[in-house]
C-alpha cells in the first residue's frame, strides 16, 4: 500500500526556496508563508507567526533556540500573529535548545 495525497488548490509550497530556513536571528522576526525553519540565538526574540490569510491549514514551522540560552537569559516569544497557540496569544519558549513544531489547523495553531 502506498502513501499518496491529492493537492485541491493552491499556489505549491515554495519549500527550498529562498527565505525556507532562518538561522541565527537576533532581532524580532515575522515568519512568511515560505520558511520552514526559524533559528533564534539572540537575547529577547519575539517570533510572530503569519497571519491565516498567507498560510493553509497543515502548514508547519520549526522554532529552535540555536544559543542554547532560551533557558537562562535568551528566552523566546512566540507570538500567535492574531490566532491563539493553544489557546494562548502567546507563549514563551524558556529551556536551552528548546525546539517546538507549530501547525496551522485552519482556526488556531497548534503545537505538535
């Protein structure tokens, strides 16, 4: 039995393209509809994620504390974009090299 799903419409995920992985931020960033991986290492970070209107329902986001800091003085802000993190506007991502995946159900994200 093989695997297989059927795309119903559209633009395709442009993975691989430029802007897909963002590595060793040290400024507030804007996730795009395009990245894949966000990679924070500076101290304060806030990471907003898209709003519903540039994404599709299944899209995914890595977040990584790349400083191995998060946990002492590097915390980071994840921030909904205008849509709860499981039931939260916000949350904060507060343990050295922590990494979370976050998924866009259509109504809220959720972290899986």
């Amino acid at each position: 039995m093989s695997a297989y799903f059927t795309r119903t419409g559209g633009a395709p995920t442009a993975f691989g393209a430029a802007g897909a992985v963002k590595t060793g931020l040290v400024a507030n960033y804007q996730v795009q509809g395009i990245d894949f991986y966000i990679g924070v290492n500076g101290p304060g970070v806030t990471v907003t994620l898209p709003p519903s209107s540039q994404i599709y329902p299944g899209k995914s986001f890595y977040i990584k504390d790349e400083s191995g800091l998060a946990g002492t003085v590097n915390a980071i802000t994840l921030s909904g974009g205008g849509a709860n993190i499981d039931k939260s506007a916000s949350m904060t991502m507060q343990a050295n090299f922590i990494s979370l995946q976050v998924l866009w159900t259509g109504t809220f994200w959720s972290i899986i």
